[in-house]
C-alpha cells in the first residue's frame, strides 16, 4: 500500500478537481475519507506487538463495506452548519474509495488480500506494481499539481 | 456530560456490527479464495512440501543470507538450503535485505526458485515516509475542524472555511 503521504496527495487532487468551488471544509472531508482507511494500522501494530496480530482487520477495512462503515461512522463524528449528514457521508466516502483503487494498483495485496466484496475473501487488484515504492509520493505530487492546473483551466474556462 | 446524536449511536452501532462481522467471518471463513497467478506461500511451507509447489508460480517473502554469482546469475542463500536465482536484467539483492519474490519454485530438484520480480521490504522508510503524511494530515484537519464538545463532533472552525 503506498503510504500515508501518496493517499493524503491523491486524494488533495480528487478534492481540488471535484469540489473546485466548494469550501475548505468539504474539500477536507475528502481527504479525511482517502486516509481513512487506514486507522487500523496503529492498532494492527499494537496487536502485532502483542502477538497477537489480526490480519482480518486490515482486510476488513480494505472493502467496500468497509469503506462505507468507516464512512459512516466518520460522518457521524461531524456536525457541519450547511452540510447534512448524507453530503458528509458522500464526501468521505469519495475519498475513501480513491483509497482502494489506489491499494488495488499493487499486486502483492491480490495474494495476501485486497478483499473488495469483504466478508467474501476474494483478492482482487489491477496487479501492476509493488507496493511502498519510493517514488509514491513523488507521483501524488505530481498528480496534485495537475488538478491544480486542470482547476486553474476549468476556472479561466468558466470565467468563475 | 453530553448527550450522544442519534448518528453517533447510529455509527458506533454500524462499526460494532462490523466489528461482530469481522470476528464471525474470521471463525467461519478462515481461508481465502486466491485470485492471482502466484500463491503466496510462506518458505518455510514451501520446504516442508516441496513437491506441492514443484514447478508452481510462488509469491514468497525471505532474507538474503548471502549472495554469489554463477555466470550471469545471482544466488541467494535463504536458508540453509534454500537459494533464489536473480536473473542479471533484474537485478540482484544485497545480503540482508528482506525482499518479497515472485517466481516457479524449484526447491525439490534444485533448491531454487527462480526469481521473476523482487522487490526490496523496507518497512522502517516506509514508516518514516508515512509520518510527514501524518503529521500534514494532522495540522490540515486541525485548520479546517474543530471538536465541540458539547454537540461531542467536529464542527468547522470559524473563520476558516472559503
């Protein structure tokens, strides 16, 4: 899985592009959903320290269901003037969907468990690189600072 | 003390149902359907049934003890007796390195498996990697959000939204 960096950039340019003129706030929420789902690892770390790993845990959170659950529990954490608890819900769940298919480029999760239709264990992935490679951040850079430009191009088109 | 909303006690259900599923799932589904090409399999099962995976496309992880070179080949020990064999256009491992490999075990005939693709672990980069990530995610939720804890959730924090 590329690290907390490359989710956190990718899903700044999927916040920039598709809420281009929404406020700070709803932006945020996307990038909340794209690293969301990986809150299991501190506790994945503490219980492999205490031998007592749950691999499960990662999986399960690595799912569509997973998402949607996370998502959920997340949008009930806020109480946002203006927002209705389905847009918040929306808005996370957006982000947390650019997390798999990011997780699904990389192929080592198809054999120990990209598990999208979780609590069926099929491995799914794109298989087309390995996961944690240096560079990952590198491209999420790059990746913002296109939407910032297509933002910038859809702005001058728009007239807004 | 406040009063929990109707959504917080409707997501802390949601997450402890899931929680239920995770654990049930967990005793009644304990295997996995694999998908890929490559079975990912541990080397130490790999040498206790070599003839299981005689010739199959294997997805391991192991510790190089030591590297030689045979011609235009890489050899790495892993075990006591148990090698991975680099071809040169992929390049060879250091000893030390933990790498994850793709390739066809040979480990009954030859006590090989030759190496499709690697790929250098390096969890301790990738740790330090993820913590400017952290620390951005951390300072830009806090520009953005504030807790309330009379209503217990984040709410905006004034003056900053666009």
């Amino acid at each position: 899985m590329p690290d907390v960096l490359t989710h956190l950039l990718v899903g700044a340019s999927i916040a920039i592009v598709y809420r281009r003129n929404g406020p700070r706030i709803e932006q945020m929420l996307i990038i909340l959903g794209a690293v969301l789902i990986d809150i299991e690892r501190p506790f994945s770390w503490l219980l492999a320290g205490t031998s007592l790993e749950w691999i499960s845990l990662g999986q399960a959170f690595h799912s569509i269901l997973g998402a949607v659950v996370l998502a959920y529990f997340a949008a009930a954490c806020f109480q946002i003037n203006g927002l209705d608890f389905n847009s918040v819900f929306k808005l996370i769940l957006i982000g947390c969907i650019s997390h798999l298919l990011l997780d699904m480029v990389m192929y080592p999760w198809a054999e120990y468990g990209l598990y999208l239709l979780y609590p069926l264990q099929l491995a799914l992935s794109f298989n087309l690189l390995w996961p944690d490679l240096w560079w990952y951040p590198i491209l999420g850079v790059t990746l913002l600072l296109l939407s910032l430009f297509m933002s910038h191009l859809l702005k001058i088109y728009h007239g807004s | 003390m406040p009063r929990i909303r109707p959504e917080l006690k409707r997501g802390i259900a949601l997450l402890g149902l899931f929680i239920i599923l995770m654990v049930s799932s967990d005793l009644l589904f304990p295997y996995s359907i694999q998908k890929s090409q490559y079975i990912a399999v541990s080397i130490e099962d790999i040498k206790a049934n070599p003839s299981l995976f005689e010739g199959e496309s294997v997805s391991t992880t192991a510790t190089i003890i030591s590297v030689s070179s045979s011609g235009s080949n890489f050899i790495a020990q892993i075990e006591e007796d148990a090698y991975l064999t680099f071809q040169s256009p992929i390049g060879s491992p250091q000893e030390g390195d933990r790498v994850y490999v793709r390739g066809i075990s040979w480990i009954q005939t030859n006590d090989t498996i030759i190496v499709h693709e690697f790929y250098v672990l390096d969890y301790s980069s990738s740790i330090i990697r993820s913590i400017p990530g952290i620390i951005l995610f951390i300072a830009l939720f806090l520009w953005v959000f504030d807790f309330d804890f009379k209503t217990f959730a984040f709410i905006e924090r004034r003056g900053k939204s666009a």
